[in-house]
C-alpha cells in the first residue's frame, strides 16, 4: 500500500515495544488545552521524538507527546500537541498520528482546536460544537494510493461528525451550565492569519468558525471508521470583524483563560461517550 502505509506500521511497532495500553477514545488538544493532562489518571507517555520517523509538533505551546491514561474510568490516548500541514509536513505526516492511534484501538476521535470566529453573531470566549466542516486550499489526506487496509478508496463525508455524540456534548454543556455554540469549522493552510477578504470568503461557504488544523484529521479518521466529535474554543473574532490584529499570543492568552471551563467539558463528554462505548 505504499510508503506512508509502511511508516505508519513502523510507527505502530515503535509504539507497542513502549506502551502496553489500549484507549478506547483519542483526544487531540488544541491551544490553551495544553495542561488537560492534569486531569487524566496517566499511566505513561510518550514523546514524539522517541518514536522513529515521528513528525514532530513545532509549535509553541504544543508539547509534542502522547498520554496514555484514564479520564474518570475511560481509557483514553492523548495527543498533547498536534502536526499542522503549515510546518512543511506532507499532508500524510499530519495525519499519520490519527491513523496510529486507531491502529492502536481507538474508536472515537475527539478533536479540539482555537479558531477565529467568522459567524457575526460568535463573540471571543465561545466555544463551538462543529457539527460540519470545510476543507480550502488543504490537500485532502487521502491523495495517493488507497491504505485499503484503513478504509475504501471512496469515503462517504455526509455525517462526519457523529450525531450521537454531538448530542452528548450538547447534553453535558447544558447539564454545566455552559453556553455552547454550532457551527461549520472551516481550514485553511496558514500559518498568516487570513485577510479581510479571506475571512468574508470563508463567510460566503458557510464557515462559522476559521482554523488551521482539525478537518484534514477529520477526514482521516472517518475514512478509518473512527467516530469524531469536535469543538472550537473562539479565540478571537477573525481578521476584518474588529480593528484588532492578530497574533498568537493573543490566542494563547484568550484559551488559557476558557481553558478550565473548556477542561470540564472535555471531561463531562469524555464520560458520557465512555458510556456509550461500554453499551456495545
């Protein structure tokens, strides 16, 4: 199946010699989610570095490792610190650690992000349940020949943020009290924040909220099978809505303040998706 096929299965072996632990749920975190792991009964990690032919996160504030352990009772692998295709990885190294943490038994994709806020009616602190996704200007992970050993040369993208999870994540935000945005997450390249026209394309697609990461993993995951969740925390309300500029400070600075409400949401869904899993 080709190259990217075998340096996944290396990567897969690389792991197993290391870790002896199987997660029934994968949640990559996205900026100010840095230090969730604090809330996990850990059982191991693993840095990126240790494992041969590993793309590594370059990115500040994402610490380039994976944790093993336990949310409440759910066994979970952890992705502290993601791989952006604006690092200059071939778009099949940014997937690759999605890909492996099926291989490892994962059935569930949690996917967590910052984004900008392109919906005039989202405001800078919001969180986002994405119910949908755009992918523009990203190649799509699933160029080349076909992994069949993943999935079918022709994936189907009609639902691909489950149902049945989006409604659990609604139910623990209402059961926190906590005000809980929807909307369709759209990519883009970066690593340059977009411009004010940019921001009024993506507006004109459909997008609520604009990234750099989340749907290209997205795509991955489904075409392996994998049900996927996600939410967006609003960092800041995008280019040409406000007089502000951007930066990654200030999208740093805005996550690390949601960050603990952000955490208890992660943690109410997690369990409640354990639930599930535990029915099957």
């Amino acid at each position: 199946m080709g190259e990217a096929y075998d340096k996944l299965s290396k990567c897969y072996k690389s792991v197993k010699k290391k870790i002896d632990f199987q997660p029934r749920v994968a949640l990559v975190l996205g900026s100010g989610l840095g230090d969730y792991v604090k809330q996990v009964k850990v059982e191991a990690a693993l840095d990126y570095s240790e494992i041969a032919g590993f793309p590594v996160s370059t990115v500040p504030g994402h610490k380039g490792r994976f944790v093993f352990g336990y949310v409440k009772k759910v066994p979970v692998v952890i992705m502290q610190g993601r791989v952006h295709y604006y690092e200059g990885y071939a778009m099949e190294d940014v997937v690759l650690p999605i890909r492996l943490m099926k291989m490892m038994g994962a059935e569930v994709l949690f996917l967590t992000n910052a984004a900008g806020g392109v919906n005039e009616n989202f405001h800078a602190g919001d969180l986002m349940l994405i119910k949908d996704q755009i992918s523009s200007f990203v190649p799509s992970p699933l160029i080349g020949p076909n992994m069949d050993k993943l999935g079918p040369r022709f994936p189907d993208m009609s639902g691909i943020y489950h149902r049945e999870l989006r409604q659990l994540i609604k139910k623990a935000a209402k059961s926190l009290g906590i005000s809980l945005q929807k909307g369709v997450y759209l990519q883009l390249t970066g690593p340059a924040y977009e411009s004010p026209a940019e921001i009024r394309m993506c507006r004109l697609l459909g997008a609520d909220a604009v990234g750099m990461s989340t749907a290209c993993e997205a795509v991955a995951a489904n075409h392996m099978g994998m049900k996927i969740c996600g939410i967006s925390f609003i960092s800041n309300l995008a280019c040409g809505m406000t007089d502000q500029p951007l930066s990654h400070k200030e999208v740093q600075e805005a996550a690390d303040k949601v960050a603990p409400l952000f955490e208890k949401l992660v943690t109410e869904s997690i369990v409640s998706i354990g639930k599930t899993l535990k029915q099957r």
